[in-house]
C-alpha cells in the first residue's frame, strides 16, 4: 500500500510546474507546521489564537463561528488512530498550501486528503485557522497576494478531489487483491460451512480483518453491503466490545465457541459461546450460510449488527431476531463442547503443567477444557 501511495504522488508532481512548488518545502519548516496543525486538530486540541494564524482583526462572533467549524470537522473528518504524510507542497513568497494524506489502519480504504493553508510570518510557517482556506488570516489586500490566494485555494480544492478519488480506487483494488490471496490460501472451496464458521471465529480471535472479509467473499463481490461499509462495521465490532456484546464472545479467546447445529433449510450454522467467567452471557448466534463459485462463505449474524446499534435500539432488534431453538440449543451446549473437545492424557504431571500454563497465558479456556477428566 505504502508503495502505490509513493508512486502516486510522485506522479502527480512530476505532472506539475516544478516552479510553483518549494524545491526543499521540508527545509523552512512549512510541511511540519501542517502536520503540527492536523495533530493538534485531531485531537480535538487546536487554540485558533495561539496554534494558527488568525488575524487580530477577527471578530468575537467570527471566532466562535470558526471554533464550531473546526469541532465539526474534528468530529467527522479524523479517526482515531490517525497518522499523517505530506503529498505535495506549493508556495508562493509567503504563501503556502500542503496537501496531507490520513491513513487509518481501521479504514484501508478511506484515504483521506487534508489541504492546509499556511502564511509565513516573521520567524515561521503557521496555519490558516481553516483548512484549505487563507481567510481570517489578514494576509494582506495587495493584488497580487490576492492571486496568489485564488490560485493556491483553487489548487487545494482541485487536488484534493482528484487525489482522494484516484487513491482510493487504487486502494481498493490493491486491498481486494490482497483479499484473494488470503481467500485462495485459506481453501474455502474445500470447507464446510461448519468449518468456515470456525475459521471465521479464530480469525476474529486473531483480530485479523483480513481473514475475517476474505471469510465472507469479499474477494469474489460476495457481501452484502459496500466494502468499506462492512469493513467499518467489522472493525467497530472488534474494537474493545463490553462484555455484553455478541463481539465480546466472538472475540474473546476465553470464551468457548461450538459450533451446535447446520440447518439446511435456513442455510445458516448456529454458533453457542459459553463465557466459564459468566455463565449468564452464554448465547446463540446464527451464522447465514451462502455458496458462490464452489465456494462457502459466511455473512455476518444480524445479532452481531444489532449489537453495534444504541443500547435503546437493541432490544427491539434481539427480538426480530430471535430463533426458537434457542433455548434448546444452550442446553446442549456443556455437552457438545466436551464431546468436541478431546481429552488430553500426558505421562507426567510437569507436561500436564505445562498445558495448563499454555491455557492460562493465552486465556484459552477451550484448551483448558481437555484437560479435565472423563468418565
């Protein structure tokens, strides 16, 4: 990814005038200053009179207006987790505008371009209190920093539409190859759906994204919703869920997961999770099954949707969704988890020990399980 990125942007500015941009923007401190600035606006920690360059002669209702703004933007347009890189720079005598790339592990596909406006002053670069604008900066009414101002703001507009767009299409054409590599080595045409069920769980054991979309065809344009929308709700399922959450049982190695039955008729394998920790929490989930190219896929439990919605929606979903087997099925859950658990028999207590140990580092109750005697 990194390299398509580079090559990217290394393309678009040999396409443009060489001397419009600063042959070593880096060396005055320009490139730092809008990365200081996205920082600070990330984090929800931007002070538009001492980060930025705001003009004195700006109004009280003006600044107010201007802090809403950049707590809107704040909120929409940076995700936690965010790193920055400058792709181009362009200046001119004390003006400068920087285009910043975002990137987000959560969010592979969603590049995001920031364009950032700059006004050197005596000593240093500082930024325009908004981004991709010079306004409340009070740069001056000269005719030719006027022009300068359209053009740099034209630019900014401009690049940034062209470069989000052509990002992302590479993007998600280098991520669905990466996609069907993991989807070819895994085997899906030789499972079963029990068995991709279970893969699908130790792939969200594993918090591996990756598995998990290849798991539900995303490489063969096989899901439901749009890729990047299943990619954000995946990632919000596996990030930190309470322990009420189905994705608190999915994810959580000290929970056991067994699979309990395959119904053909529905095409959907249900899924019991026993938390040792808290019995209470033990629950059914109903995995749908679908076969595309000779291939078996499992698409995501409604219940695992349900549990990303507000907690005073929840609970009118849980019961459109409820199956009435359930109840049943939780009973034969102690006994299909011992029946598919084999014991383990060793020829010394320190090998004994030395499982245990394993089990507990790992927070792997599955695997503690064998060790427990049977009749």
């Amino acid at each position: 990814m990194k390299s398509i990125i580079t090559t990217l942007a290394l393309a678009f500015a040999l396409s443009c005038h060489g001397d419009e941009f600063a042959d070593n923007p880096s060396a005055d401190g320009s490139n730092q200053a809008a990365l200081n600035y996205l920082n600070h606006l990330s984090k929800g920690e931007l002070d538009i009179e001492k980060h930025t360059a705001l003009s004195p002669h700006c109004g009280l209702q003006r600044r107010k207006t201007i802090r809403e703004r950049i707590t809107f933007l704040q909120k929409n347009d940076f995700r936690q987790g965010d790193t920055f890189s400058i792709v181009s720079t362009k200046v001119k005598n004390h003006l400068a505008a920087i285009l910043v790339r975002a990137t987000n592990p959560a969010a592979p596909l969603n590049d995001r371009i920031h364009a950032v406006a700059l006004i050197k002053g005596k000593k240093e670069w500082q930024p325009a209190p908004l981004p991709g604008s010079f306004s409340n900066t009070g740069y001056g009414y000269d005719e030719t920093v006027e022009l300068n101002v359209r053009t740099l703001e034209r630019w900014m507009a401009r690049e940034k539409i062209e470069r989000e767009t052509q990002s992302r299409e590479k993007a998600s054409a280098d991520f669905k190859s990466t996609i069907a590599a993991v989807e070819q080595k895994a085997g899906f045409d030789a499972m079963s759906p029990e068995e991709v069920v279970i893969y699908f769980v130790k792939q969200c054991r594993e918090k591996n994204l990756l598995g998990i979309l290849a798991s539900m065809g995303a490489a063969s344009d096989q899901l439901l919703e749009p890729l990047d929308t299943t990619i954000d709700i995946v990632s919000q399922g596996l990030r930190n869920s309470p322990k009420s959450s189905d994705w608190h049982l999915l994810t959580n190695r000290s929970v056991i997961a067994q699979v309990l039955k395959e119904d053909h008729t529905r095409n959907e394998v249900a899924l019991g999770c026993l938390n040792p920790m808290d019995r209470d929490t033990s629950r059914v989930i109903y995995f749908p099954i679908h076969k595309s190219g000779g291939k078996t896929f499992v698409r995501l439990a409604p219940m695992l949707k349900v549990a990303l919605l507000p907690e005073n929606e929840r609970r009118a979903q849980r019961w459109r969704h409820h199956h009435g087997d359930e109840s049943e099925l939780k009973k034969m859950l102690p006994a299909a988890i011992l029946k598919n658990s084999p014991p383990c028999n060793y020829p010394s207590p320190q090998k004994l020990r030395e499982h245990f140990l394993r089990s507990v580092a790992n927070n792997d109750f599955t695997d503690a399980i064998r060790l427990l005697p049977r009749k």
